[in-house]
C-alpha cells in the first residue's frame, strides 16, 4: 500500500499573503487619497514664503520684505532664471 500525504500550505505562506494584501492596500490608500482640489483662493495661502522648509523662513520673509519696502521693488531673490525662460 502506497502512503498519501497531504499537500498542505505552509503556515508561512499565508502570512506573506496577509502581509502582501497590507502592503496593497496601504499603497492604494496613499495614492488614492493623495490628490486633493484646491481653489484658486487657497494657493495663495499654499505659495505663502512662511511654508518653505528654510529654517529661518520667517527671518527671511521679513528681511526681504524690508528689502522690498526700501528698495521699491520685488522679486529676484530665489527664482531661478528670468523671464526670458533662459534658466
């Protein structure tokens, strides 16, 4: 008489299974809602300088705008290239 063994999964595999359905559904979670719509009136808020990730944005917006002030103009600090689109 022949033996039969069962073929069974191993308990690993459904584990890498479970894991790998995660892995999914946290990277559909991120793409689906990573998009958001914003209004015209909010992207001035967005563009603000405050919200650089310069550590001393605050001391900087001020500076410039003292700058600005005195000087009778604004513009040229940080834009890379002109307006001539010859960056």
């Amino acid at each position: 008489m022949s033996r039969v063994i069962p073929v069974t999964t191993p308990p690993a595999a459904g584990f890498v299974l479970r894991l790998l359905a995660l892995a999914v559904l946290v990277a559909l979670h991120f793409l689906v809602t990573g998009c958001a719509a914003v209004g015209a009136y909010q992207r001035e808020r967005l563009t603000d300088r405050i919200m650089s990730f310069d550590a001393e944005s605050r001391m900087d917006a001020r500076l410039t705008k003292s700058l600005e002030a005195r000087e009778g103009s604004t513009g040229g600090n940080g834009g890379a290239g002109g307006g001539c689109a010859c960056n």
